[in-house]
C-alpha cells in the first residue's frame, strides 16, 4: 500500500477528521497511483494518520476512511461500515406512512462519494468517487445480503463524476428493474418516482420534515408552489387545507406527475392549478397580473454547486426572493430554500433580508430549516450541511 505524506501544517484538518484532501497539500502526491486505490496517509514526519481513497486525477486528491493505525481495511471493514450506516436508519421507513430514504449519505457516513436511496423494494445507487467506483460490486453485495431488495439501480449520472475522470453510468446493478410507476409513501401520502430518469435519485427525500412543516401554515391561503417537480409541497399543503394552490415547474413531465399524484391522493383538483414555465419569468407574468398570494414556496434547484458559482447564485436567489414578496398579501408566509452547498446558512439569510428591503417589507422568522435526519450532519464535515430553509412572515 502506497504511503502519501502531507505537508508539515496541512495535517490540522486530518486531525480533526474532516475527510478531505486537497492536492495542494500533499508532500509527495504520485500521479501513477491507480485512481480509486486505497492508500495510507502519514504526517510529513512519517507519523501515520489513517487510510484514504486517493485520485490523482481530482483536486480533492485524498478521502478520507478511516483515522488511526489500528484499523484494517478489509471486507468486514467495508461491510460493518456500510451496515452501521443502514442501521442509523432504523425507524425512517416501515411505518406504512413513509417508505422511502437515504441509506447512505457519503462522507457524512464516512463512505465518501457513495448514495442509497431506499424506494419501498428497490435502492438506487450514486457512485460518485474513483474509490466507491472501484468498491461497487462489494457495495452491491453488502446491500443485497442485508436489505434482500428487489432491484439496485445505479444512478451515476450526476456532473460530479467527470470532476473524478469518471464517465456518468446507469443501469441496473442487481434483481429486477424498478417499474415506471414505481409508488412511494412519505407522511402518508403516495408519489409515483422514475427511479431511472427521475431528478437526482427519484425523490428529493431530503425535505420529508420540512413539507409537513410548511403545509401546517397553509390552511386557508392560496399558495404558490414554484419549483413544484411531482409536488412534494403542493400535495401537503392541498392536505392540509389550503384554499389553492397554484405548481409551477419547468417540467411538463413532473407537472403530470404532480396532477397524477394529487388525484391518486384524493385531493381536491379542482383547488390544483399548475403552469408549464420559467419560474424566473414567470413571477415577473403574476406580478404584471397584479396576482397575490398567502402563501409562497421557493425550493429551486441548486444554483451554486461550489463556492466558484456563488456570486451569480447570490443574483438569482435574491431576484427569486425579491419577485416572490412582491406577490404576497400582508402577513402572508414565504418558505423558501436554498440546496446549493456553496452557499453558507448565514448568505443565504443575508440574501432573503436583502429581498426584504428592496421590496419595503419586514420580516418575521418562525422556522429555520435543513435537511431531514436521513441526510445526517457530520460536525467536522461542514459541507454534509447543505439544505437550508426559513419560512418568514412577510410584513
């Protein structure tokens, strides 16, 4: 096994367990290391820190897998790590009311790069590291052995794999395929998923919580639900009482989903309008219209992935802000979101309040938000930490 040394004051972050590398701070980085390979990594004096998956191909060189000597990385490694994750899971799913959850959240499991979403019988995969590239197959075996799923399904097709030299995949890894009207139950309510073309790995199962959070102040208001996909939102509010509700989406085929899961529900469609649009435009349209609401929902999707793009994300978070109060009817309530890891919790606030002011309102903070509990926060790894929300009273 190969040894990397890191440069003499760059070793503080390893101490502190977070997982992540950079090449920069590599004393003797070697670029004919085979990517994905697991190697161990020393402080420049030789004194050993733990083992990591090294790329030489990404900027994020090393990941971290484990701290310390006395650890062996064999199969009961991989296998009691992978288990240990499914375990914390216990109690998500199973109650009849919520069938769907994140398994495996990467390094916040210290698994880096590695996604399994749970959909009632089937699990879909993300590989998104040269290392869990390379441990797929065993990753699919420690699956398959404790959760007897129907089907796994890879989904490796997100942009990050190309930041690893890795080309995007989806297939089939292991049973049968997943049905096109695959249907899952969260909070009691049931949503057809396309774990196959679906965004990200179907669902987004991260705002479980947060959805129930929000429809508990929608009895009542009309509400606009803007970002809608298959209507995770719109469907709770419906439920909850609201008096409209009004889901734009970019998408014909999520608005279709969401019309279809409205009816599966027994929802009143005749209070469910929806609009094929340009959410940027098309509150500029409502706003032209002199339309008002009291309630509006913002989950866009993420528009500042690294610290790189967040100047022109910080432009379109408040500008989607700003024309979302300019909608609201006094005392109405604004949930908005952002999921973009780039942008701190603290921007983020910062961004709203600026909408705020250039609009001439006051706001009113009832609920911080973030991500649900199947996506934990690891303390020293901050960016785990990447959905953030507040529902505000606009005044």
């Amino acid at each position: 096994m190969n040894t990397i040394l890191i440069r003499q004051g760059r070793e503080k972050s390893i101490l502190h367990r977070h997982p992540w590398i950079f090449k920069s701070a590599l004393k003797n980085p070697d670029e004919a290391i085979e990517p994905g390979s697991i190697v161990a990594v020393a402080e420049e004096s030789g004194t050993k820190l733990g083992f990591a998956f090294c790329n030489p191909k990404s900027q994020i060189t090393l990941r971290m897998i484990a701290y310390g000597t006395d650890v062996k990385i064999d199969d009961d490694f991989w296998e009691n790590t992978i288990a240990a994750a499914v375990t914390r899971r216990t109690g998500l799913t199973g109650d009849g009311r919520n069938t769907a959850c994140r398994l495996i959240y990467g390094e916040a499991d210290f698994l880096p790069g590695l996604i399994a979403d749970r959909y009632g019988d089937f699990i879909v995969l993300q590989c998104l590291t040269a290392g869990i590239e390379k441990l797929k197959p065993a990753v699919v075996d420690v699956l398959t052995q404790l959760l007897k799923p129907a089907g796994i399904y890879e989904r490796s097709d997100a942009d990050v794999r190309r930041l690893e030299g890795l080309p995007e995949t989806r297939g089939l890894l292991y049973g049968k395929e997943p049905p096109a009207d695959l249907t899952v139950q969260e909070n009691g309510l049931s949503f057809v998923v396309n774990l196959s073309g679906g965004q990200k790995t179907g669902f987004f199962l991260d705002q479980r919580l947060n959805r129930s959070i929000v429809a508990s102040y929608a009895d009542g208001r009309n509400v606009l639900d803007c970002f809608s996909y298959s209507g995770g939102f719109a469907l709770n509010a419906l439920r909850a009482g609201a008096a409209s509700v009004h889901a734009v989406d970019s998408s014909s085929d999520a608005l279709a989903a969401l019309q279809a899961n409205a009816g599966r529900n027994g929802l009143d469609t005749t209070k469910l309008t929806v609009a094929d649009a340009d959410v940027f435009q098309y509150l500029r349209t409502l706003r032209d219209e002199g339309r008002k609401f009291g309630m509006v929902v913002l989950d866009p999707p993420k528009l500042a992935p690294t610290k790189t793009q967040v100047e022109r994300a910080v432009r379109a978070y408040k500008d989607v802000n700003l024309m979302a109060m300019k909608l609201m009817e006094p005392g109405g309530i604004l949930a908005t979101f952002s999921c973009s890891g780039g942008l701190p919790t603290e921007e983020f606030r910062r961004i709203v309040g600026w909408a705020a002011r250039d609009n001439g309102r006051e706001l009113q903070v009832l609920r911080v938000l973030t991500q649900f509990e199947d996506h934990p926060v690891r303390m020293n790894y901050p960016e785990s930490e990447y959905l953030k929300g507040l529902v505000v009273r606009v005044i």
